[in-house]
C-alpha cells in the first residue's frame, strides 16, 4: 500500500492483474463510445449519450442491488439537489418515475450519485468552468438532510470504524485537466467549499486518472504516501483510473445493503415547521 500516490506497479497493459487490465481496456472503450456521440452537432444530444455511457457502465458492473437513474434528489426540508445524471437508488427505496429512467428520489433512499462532464475545463477563482459547476452541484447533494437510521455510510476499514458524513458524490469527466492542474485548483476553490463538501471522487477518462477524497473510506489515511493528510490520494497504475472509481462506489453500496437504512419515509409527508395545514 505505500505506493497508493506515487507508484506504478506495471508498464504494459497486458502485465496487470486481470481486474486492472479489464479496466484499463473498459476505459479505453468508453472513450471510443464518447467520440461516436460526438458525431451528433448538438450539445444536448451529445451529453445524454455519453451520461447514458456511463449508466450503462454502472448497470453492467455494479450489483443488481441497485438502480442507476437521472433526475433530482429532495431531502424532508423539501431542499432539492438540482438535476443529477445518475442517481444511484437501492431497490429497497422508493423512486418517483417521470418518464424513462428519469425519477425523483429521496435523499435519505440514495447510496450516491455521479455527474458526468464531457469536457471538465478549469479557471480562475470567480469565474466559471465545468469544475465550480460540479463543485457547486457537489455542495448542494452533500448538504442534503439525511434522517435514514442506522446511518448508511458505516463500515470498518483495517477494523477500525469510519463513516462519510453525506451522499458519495462522484464526477466523471471524458476529457479533463492534467492531474496536477486539476489538484492545484482544487487547492484553490478550498477555501470556499468546506472539505466535507467536496465530490468524494473525480475522474478524467482520457487522462487515465481518478482522484480520490483522503476521508479513510478505502484506505487509512496512514497509508497514504507520502502525504497522510492529502486531500487527495490516486493510484498510479493503468488501469486504477476506473479501478479507483469503482472500489469507492462498491463500498458504499455494500456498507449500505450491510446497514439496511429504514426510509423515514413519513417525514417526507408531515407538515414542515412553520406551515400551516
């Protein structure tokens, strides 16, 4: 585990482990399947495709335990997420269906959720970019009140107990900023985002990289070389970029069906303090 920020464990595709090597090539697939959207002229239809590239990804792969839908998430205070590309919902949770695989859920019936950016761009604090974008929609699904018992992110990492302290939030960008470009700004957009606040993992497909929040979901700061205290860890390895994605999406959708979270459903239906009947 030393090398979990800095080492590269094999050269050559075909030298990895099989899980990596069928990663890596996954990866390379992916793009392939986002350059074959871009022969559409228009924006929209472009961005559907590719967030329908990794839906699809996550359907296939991840377990049947759960479902991978867009839309919104609303809390019991009725604040709302704002539109959201997958959305992945527990097949014990209520979901509303609008049409589609387009549905509402509630915060407290969500194991995480993904936006998917064909192009994640950078700029100067003020200005905006693909990243304040995400980093935005980041603060308002993780400010989202969770009332759901017992609480759904726990688990036991080199047996000692963790939890993340809200919604898993990922981004998934096709085409992005060189990794240390990417690590520098979000340096800088730290000081107006709270570090609970920040996405729990970004990915840059076509840079073959994800970075991944120092919170000890995965592994214990200990063993993040060689900085403990990193906001940020990656795995130097071809092949790690979904890898890493992956794993920190496997935890919390195993840490949630271990923690079966009754849905306080009824809170959803009484009257909000203030309000009259």
């Amino acid at each position: 585990m030393s090398g979990i920020t800095g080492m590269t464990i094999g050269d050559e595709v075909a030298s990895m482990r099989p899980l990596l090597n069928h990663f890596e090539n996954v990866r390379l697939t992916l793009l392939q399947k986002a350059n074959e959207a871009g022969f559409a002229t228009h924006s929209t239809v472009r961005g559907t495709a590719r967030e329908l590239i990794i839906s699809d990804f996550f359907a296939a792969n991840l377990p049947a335990t759960c479902r991978f839908l867009k839309g919104e998430v609303i809390d019991s205070l009725d604040r709302r997420s704002g539109e959201l590309d997958v959305v992945v919902i527990p097949s014990g949770a209520p979901r509303f269906s609008l049409a589609g695989d387009t549905a509402i859920a509630i915060a407290d019936g969500v194991v995480a959720t993904a936006e998917v950016k064909s192009k994640l761009t950078t700029a100067e604090i003020g200005s905006e970019s693909a990243l304040k974008a995400s980093l935005e929609l980041a603060k308002r699904v993780k400010s989202l009140k969770i009332e759901a018992k017992p609480w759904p992110w726990a688990a036991k990492v080199d047996r000692k107990p963790v939890k993340l302290s809200s919604i898993p939030v990922s981004v998934i960008a096709f085409e992005g900023p060189p990794r240390q470009t990417l690590l520098k700004k979000l340096v800088e957009w730290r000081a107006s985002y709270p570090v609970s606040q920040l996405p729990d993992t970004i990915s840059v497909l076509d840079q073959g990289y994800t970075l991944v929040r120092n919170n000890g979901w995965v592994y214990p700061r200990q063993l993040i070389s060689p900085n403990p205290n990193a906001l940020y860890y990656w795995i130097e390895e071809p092949g790690s970029c979904l890898g890493s994605l992956f794993n920190y999406l496997m935890y919390s959708i195993q840490a949630w069906d271990h923690r079966n979270p009754k849905t306080p459903f009824s809170a959803f239906l009484r009257p909000l303090k203030g309000t009259q009947r």
